[in-house]
C-alpha cells in the first residue's frame, strides 16, 4: 500500500438518505452518516484492488466537516486521497462536492487486519 492512491464514490440523494429519516428534523437534505459512508466508500476504492485476500480494511476513525446541505435528487461525489501509512494504519483526507459546491472535508482513518481473526472475535462476541 502506498501514498497517493486515490478513489471515488458518486450518489444521488434520495428519500433514504436524507436527515429527515433521522427523526425530528423535518429536512430534505443529505445526513451527515450518508456522507461519512459515501466518503469512507471513495476511501475503500482506493485501496481495494492492493488489500491482500487474508485481510479486510476496517474504517477506525472519521473527522469531518459537513459544510454545506445537498438537497434530495442531487449528485454528491466524495473522494479519498491515501496521504500515508503506518504499518497496518492508513490516512486518508476526504472531501465531497454536490453539483454545486464544496460539501465536505476531513480525514478518515482506515487499518488492514487478519479477515479470519476478525471474523473470529466477531463470533466469539456474537456467540459468548
């Protein structure tokens, strides 16, 4: 893995996504959690074709600021920059534009570890 990959990750805002479903906020906007997924989507398309098939890409941490409202019906494209690496740590700065402008920016930071080992404390929690 190694700086400067990049991805992408496009959406139309629709009913689902919109802050509206979150309960007492009669808006017909994009929400914030449907932006960090979109964003954290562009993150994993940039690294998914160089994850070794033993491991899976966990996000751990999330800074953003949602600048600006994406009402319903509009495009919103978020892209992921992989800035650096530390072991089995990545960092990524984000950032997501509506058809219109600026919507977001941040960071966002992802770590590569064993699919089966995670897979086995997921059971053990589920299970014990």
């Amino acid at each position: 893995m190694v700086p400067g990959l990049t991805g992408k990750s496009e959406m139309v805002v629709k009913e689902e996504d919109l802050v509206s479903q979150l309960g007492g906020v009669p808006v017909a906007v994009l929400s914030t959690p449907k932006l960090i997924q979109l964003l954290e989507s562009a993150a994993v398309v940039a690294i998914r074709d160089f994850i070794p098939p033993d491991q899976v890409s966990l996000g751990t941490e999330v800074r953003m600021k949602h600048l600006s409202a994406t009402p319903l019906g509009m495009k919103v494209t978020a892209n992921a920059l992989l800035k650096s690496v530390e072991k089995n740590r990545l960092f990524f700065l984000v950032n997501a534009y509506d058809e219109k402008e600026k919507v977001a920016e941040g960071e966002h930071e992802r770590v590569l570890v064993s699919k089966e080992g995670f897979l086995q404390r997921v059971e053990k929690k589920r299970t014990g």
